[in-house]
C-alpha cells in the first residue's frame, strides 16, 4: 500500500527539549534533534504545486534535516521553531506571501 499524502509517511513532534521525526517510506528513519543543538533554519518556498520545505541545520552534521511543511505537524513545528527563536514570525510572513525564495534565520 502507497502513502497518499505527505502526511501518511512524515511525522513531527516536539516538546520542551527536542524535535522528533519518524520518516514511514523508502528506508525509514527516526530521529531527535534537540533545540540546543540547531544553529540554522531555512523555509524553501515552493509555490502552490509543490509542498514548502523547512530545513534544520544542527551542530555537528553537515546536512540539514528537510522537513515538508506538509507533514504531519509541519505547520505547527514552523511556528514553535519561531517561539523557540530559531527562525522568526516575520521570516514565516514574509515566505508565505512569496511565490518561492529561501528564508534563512540567523540569516
């Protein structure tokens, strides 16, 4: 059986003390990220077509973590990343009202 949406296979969760992510599809993977160990978030506008993408930078890993905004709670770890000071309301704002760009806080 095929996940139909980004939401049936990407899951995010967050508390007081980390983010968590349980990617369901290909070679799934878990992970937690504390807050303390990210130093950069960047929001990829897409347009209308294609799902937005947050990106976690986190000390000591090269990659960044891609999280759809489309997964289940993407939308609301956007806004806890803001109220934890890792990105900004007005980066959020700003990318929203953008066709596409990236908004990267600390920029």
């Amino acid at each position: 059986m095929t996940p139909k949406s980004v939401a049936d296979w990407y899951k995010t969760k967050f508390d007081d003390q980390k983010i968590s992510l349980d990617v369901r599809t290909g070679s799934p993977w878990k992970v937690d990220i504390p807050w303390a160990r990210i130093e950069r978030v960047c929001l990829k506008a897409e347009g209308a077509l294609t799902s937005d993408g947050i990106y976690i930078f986190v000390r000591g890993r090269e990659a960044s973590y891609a999280v759809p905004v489309e997964a289940e709670g993407g939308s609301q770890l956007l806004f806890e990343l803001a109220k934890q000071g890792k990105f900004t309301y007005e980066l959020i704002t700003e990318a929203s009202a953008s066709a596409d760009g990236l908004f990267c806080y600390p920029g």
